[in-house]
C-alpha cells in the first residue's frame, strides 16, 4: 500500500510539472525602478563619519535605482534568470578651509548588486500571475567610500499583470540581506568602516517584455 501510493505521489507532481502553458519555454525580460532602504543606511553612516571628523553635511538621498531582472522560465512554472541593481552612487564634495589655503575635492562611490535566482510563478497561463523567487546577491560596490562585502540571500514575492500580452508589468517586495563596507579616512589619518546591509527592504515595479 505504502509502494502504491508513493507511485501515486510521484506520477502526480509529475503531472502538475508539466502542465500546457501559454507562457512555457519562453524568455521574459522585467525593467524597473526598485527601492532600496540599505542606500539610505548607508549615507547615514558615511554622514555620521564626516560629523565625527568635523564636517558639515548636506544630504540629497535618491534611494531608487534602476533593475534589469531578465529570466527564463520552464514549461512546469520553474524559472531562472540574473539581476542587476538597484544602482546607487554617492558623491561628496570636501571643502577644507585653512588659514591661507582651500581645498575642495569630490570622492565618488558606487554600489551594483548582482545575483542569480530562481523562480517559481503560479497561473502562469492568466492575466495575473504571483510568483516568488529566491537567490543569492553579491553588491559590486568601489570608490572612495564603499567596497564590497558579503554575500547574501534574498527574496521577493511579486505579481506580474497583463501576463498574457506581449508587455506587462510586475510589482515585488523582498529584502537582501548582503553587505557593502562604508569606509572613511580622517583628517588624522585614521581609517573608519563599517558594514551595512545593502540593500535590505526593497520594493519595485517594473515593464515586462
């Protein structure tokens, strides 16, 4: 009895993984703009540095960036792709007043996160389909105040709408849990870092085509 019904387990998860689908063995390649809160975290401490050095600091925070999330996705909802972003830069601008001397100098930075994933997307034959994915994510990041960490997962759940015409859109919350090293030297010579999680909550819509 137990034999039988494992063979009745097996055949139907068989069965459920290759279901017909409209949008089976197809390419799909998602476009948008993503919030990112580990890009605030990370001015926050940049700026906390520049204080303690005796800075004034004026901020401008645009944690939004651009995301490219292509992927391919099998005949049994299974899918696979890479993704790059949400991009981040930051720039400040050093103004140093001596006695008889100024000086004004902008550091740049960057961060790009970019990972690999699966996905699994359910009606995938409708016009609105969830989906969830998990991966993994490395933050390229470099310049005069971040470099890369560590390593992290992540994940999102979504939906995309209009599946079934030729653009649709997409809609996902997640959170990644990677990290970038802020970095700061002082005056006195003195190196100051600190790790923060980039780019933890994240949220984001995109055009699918």
């Amino acid at each position: 009895m137990k034999t039988r019904c494992a063979k009745w387990t097996v055949a139907m998860l068989i069965g459920l993984g290759f279901q017909p689908s409209t949008q089976a063995g197809s390419f799909h390649f998602p476009v948008g703009v993503s919030y990112a809160s580990g890009i605030e975290d990370a001015t926050d401490k940049l700026a906390d540095f520049y204080r303690q050095d005796g800075f004034h600091v004026d901020r401008i925070d645009v944690p939004f960036g651009l995301t490219l999330n292509p992927y391919y996705e099998l005949d049994n909802g299974l899918g696979a792709g890479v993704s790059v972003g949400p991009t981040a830069f930051i720039f400040v601008d050093e103004k140093l007043y001596g006695n008889e001397s100024y000086s004004d100098t902008t550091r740049f930075s960057y961060a790009v996160p970019v990972d690999g994933f699966v996905r699994y997307t359910l009606f995938r034959d409708r016009t609105i389909a969830p989906y969830v994915r998990v991966g993994v994510r490395y933050p390229l990041a470099g310049g005069d105040n971040l470099e890369s960490s560590h390593v992290g997962p992540f994940g999102a759940v979504g939906v995309e709408l209009w599946r079934t015409r030729k653009v649709g859109m997409s809609f996902e919350v997640g959170y990644d849990a990677s990290e970038i090293r802020v970095k700061y030297t002082t005056l006195e010579g003195a190196n100051l870092s600190r790790n923060v999680t980039f780019g933890g909550f994240m949220a984001g819509l995109s055009v699918v085509f």
